[in-house]
C-alpha cells in the first residue's frame, strides 16, 4: 500500500486528489491546520477514511513530525492562501503561508524522507503579464499579485531542491480548474452559486469585477490526476496543465443565466470593488508537454463544467425553497 501525504485536503483539488488515491488504494494522510470549527463539506463523504495530523506550513517542526508519521512515498502540497483579491490586503501572511510555507515542506521532506516524491502547486497566475500566447513551460513568468510573487518562490525552490538535493520533485502549473468543490469567494462560484439564487428567487443581482478577463478554466477532478501522473514518471520535471482554451468571465456568465433559462443582463452588476489593482487579461496554457509524455487528457468541455457547478448550486438552495413553501 502506498502512503501519501497531502497538504490543503480539504479544499478543492485535496479533496478531489485524496478520494482519488483512496480509490487507487493508497494510504491517504492529510495535514490539518488547527482551527477552532474545523471545514470537512469537500471531504464529509470519506472523512473517515483519511488519517489526519495537526500541522502548519508556517511550523516547520510540525511539518518535520508529519512526514515522521506519514512516511510518505508521495507528498503532494497543495496548501496556500490561494484567493488573488485576498492576497493584496494580507501580502505578508500570503507570502508566509504560499511562498515560504513551500521551502518548510520541501525542507521536512529533505530531512526526514528525501526518497518521497513530491508535488507543488504551481499556478498558471505566475505568467501574469504574458510574454507569449499560448504559454508553456519555457515561457517567462511575470507575477501580477502577492499571490502569484509568492507562488513563484514555491515554484522556484521546487526546481531549486531537485536541482540542489537530487529530489524527486515537481511543479504542475496548473491553469484555472474548477468544480463543485470550489470556494464561494472564487469568481466561477460566485456566479454559478448567485446564478442558482436568482433562478430560485433567493437573490436578484450579481455584482463582479472585470468581465472582459479571459482565462482557461478546467475541470479539478481531471487537474487531480495530472498531479499523480507527474509522480508516476521515470524522472522529476515541471508540466503545464490546461485546455488550450480561453473564454471571458462574461462567456462564463452567459453560459451560466442561458442554462438555467435567464438573461444574464437584467441581474449582472459591474463593481469597482471586484476590480483588481493590477489585472491579468488574458491566460492560455499549452499542455502539449503533459498530453505527450504523462498522456494527460481533460474529460469536461467548458459548457458542461458551467453547467455541472450550476446543477450543484440549485439542489444546494433546493431545500430552502422547499422550507420557505412548507412555512407559507
């Protein structure tokens, strides 16, 4: 049985990667950041199954303790304060938590099991102010927010470990992925989520930033797999991960009211607050790399991702409505 320990489990791609190495028969350890009303929604369905350890990526001993216990063949990091817009107004803890947070990880594992395979999180955000469309691995990174400056770091002290230390280790650039799972603060959820609310009489606008921002959106439960792969190989390497797409926020948008019967332009509100001090206008990934050498392949259209979240949101308030009519 393979051991794997996984940081950031309980939010969308830990909760999509540890369901699928638990199917695969591994031995899932997941890294728990105290809390004082601990969030299980993503992972509720086999919580049990998952054997938990206290640990922080600010505290290097408790990172050094959890591979202690783990004994992890795979480590796959996919912990951070990962909310762009949040990353302005706490850049210090932002750079704390995803860009030195990534050197203790990759320390513990160095002193305590460097045999372990490991996984980054990198983010297609790092390419910020493109140089060349579509981008791939050689293509020059220009961080555009505190977030995407700290994923650098990670980044770099990912390749910096495997080329220092000879450490099995990766990177997966992974371009925008989302699904169910994903956090209400996110933009794709935030309009599939208010989408459901309108459509149920529960809300009657949507406010967003730039709807002119064009980004290559992906399903997380193939993304997850991508990681895995990358681990399975005969050697360490760095692989971008993407559909070779791009479609606006106000495509996904469209898509979203279209589906459930509505016109997006009665109930979308533009707001400066949304906007971002300095934007990414436009993100587009070739996975060539990964399609040839992982044979890596996405499973979910851009449409059926839209419509998938937005099915998940209306059984979410489903039972509200119900609720509301039992009381009248």
């Amino acid at each position: 049985m393979k051991r794997a320990l996984i940081t950031g489990v309980t939010g969308q791609d830990g909760s999509y990667l540890s369901e699928f190495l638990i199917k695969k028969g591994y031995k899932v350890f997941a890294l728990r950041r105290r809390t004082s009303t601990p969030i299980y929604v993503n992972v509720e369905s086999f919580k049990d199954q998952l054997n938990w350890i206290d640990g922080d990526l600010t505290d290097l001993s408790s990172l050094i303790r959890a591979v202690q216990i783990s004994d992890p063949d795979e480590v796959y990091n996919l912990a951070a304060q990962s909310f762009v817009g949040t990353s302005w107004g706490q850049p210090l803890a932002t750079g704390e938590i995803t860009g030195i947070g990534v050197a203790n990880m990759l320390e513990a594992v160095r002193l305590m099991k460097p045999d372990a395979r490991f996984y980054q999180a990198s983010t297609s955000e790092m390419f910020g102010k493109v140089a060349e469309i579509p981008q791939r691995e050689t293509t020059p990174f220009y961080p555009r927010s505190p977030y995407s400056a700290a994923k650098l770091y990670g980044h770099w002290m990912t390749v910096n470990y495997r080329e220092s230390f000879s450490m099995f280790a990766c990177s997966g650039i992974l371009f925008n992925h989302e699904s169910p799972r994903r956090g209400l603060e996110f933009v794709t959820r935030k309009i599939t989520n208010t989408v459901a609310r309108i459509k149920l009489g529960l809300s009657d606008e949507l406010r967003l930033g730039n709807l002119d921002s064009k980004r290559d959106w992906g399903f997380a439960g193939d993304y997850v797999k991508a990681m895995w792969l990358m681990l399975q190989q005969e050697k360490p390497d760095d692989y971008v991960i993407s559909t070779g797409e791009t479609h606006t926020v106000r495509e996904f948008v469209e898509i979203a009211f279209s589906y459930v019967g509505l016109n997006w332009k009665k109930y979308v509100v533009q707001d400066e607050r949304f906007m971002r001090p300095a934007e990414v206008d436009l993100l587009l990934g070739d996975c060539s790399k990964a399609e040839k050498q992982l044979n890596w392949k996405k499973s979910v259209n851009f449409a059926s991702l839209v419509h998938m979240m937005v099915d998940y949101d209306l059984d979410l308030y489903q039972s509200v409505v119900e609720e509301r009519r039992m009381v009248l």
